[in-house]
C-alpha cells in the first residue's frame, strides 16, 4: 500500500511527492430543469457560459466561455455546513469586477442578492450572494484590488 501524498510548499506552489498535471477547472457540469432556459439566463445575466468571454479579446465558440486568470477556491465543506443551504450539494462562487455595479444590474433585472458585513474582509474580498432560477446558490466575489 502506498503511503499518502503530503502537500509541501515548494516554490509558492503546493505538491505532493509527485507534480500533478491539473492546471485548472476545465467545466462545470450539473443538472438542469430546463437547460436551455437556465444557460440563457447566466448568460444574460452573469454573461457567463458558452459563447461568452470576459473580455474583447480571443474567439468564443458554442461551448466555451474565456475568463480571466485567477484564484480559485476548490473546498469540500462538511455535510453539516451552513454556508450554503443543506439541500444543495453545491454553490457555484463567481469571480467578479464591479460588484456593486453587478448587484445594481441584477436588482434592476428583479434578482434579489443578499449582502453581510460579516461576509467581507479587506484581505478576502467582498461576497454577496444570489440564485439561480432553479434556486442552485451562486456567490459573488470581488477579492480586493
């Protein structure tokens, strides 16, 4: 039996006894009610989804949506958590410029977003919180400039 790999720090780079090939999330996949509906609806939006970039530049096409480089947290929680709602396996957390833009966008759009103080930090970022049509929760991340 072989023994578990341990993270080490090496080079601001986390890694095992042996360098893993991930470089990134290469999709996220989940069911839908009404796809169609629901992929129209992030992509009016959140303008994210297949077609869509995060900026000018570079082609898009029907599957992909370009975004731009960046942290991203990948975090099992505990099945007892409370930071998203226990009916939900998941919440999908968006990386965001111009939140408070976003926010007035989607309050115009009859989305309601939900904010807490306690929520944000100036070394994390500010976060706020909306769902989807098919209520799948989506947080909104603005890390500091």
């Amino acid at each position: 039996m072989r023994a578990p790999v341990r993270p080490v720090k090496s080079g601001g780079r986390l890694w095992g006894d042996e360098a893993m090939g991930v470089v990134g999330i290469g999709g996220l996949f989940f069911r839908a009610g009404d796809p169609d509906a629901l992929a129209l609806w992030y992509r009016i939006h959140l303008h994210i989804g297949a077609g869509c970039n995060a900026d000018a530049a570079g082609p898009v096409d029907e599957w992909s949506w370009m975004t731009h480089g960046g942290p991203t947290v990948f975090a099992p929680f505990k099945a007892d958590s409370d930071y998203f709602p226990a009916d939900k396996a998941f919440m999908l957390n968006l990386r965001v410029e111009g939140l408070e833009a976003l926010l007035a966008s989607l309050a115009e759009a009859g989305i309601a977003a939900e904010t807490r103080a306690e929520w944000d930090s100036p070394e994390v970022g500010r976060f706020a919180r909306i769902h989807d049509p098919e209520g799948n929760p989506i947080e909104l991340w603005e890390p500091p400039a």
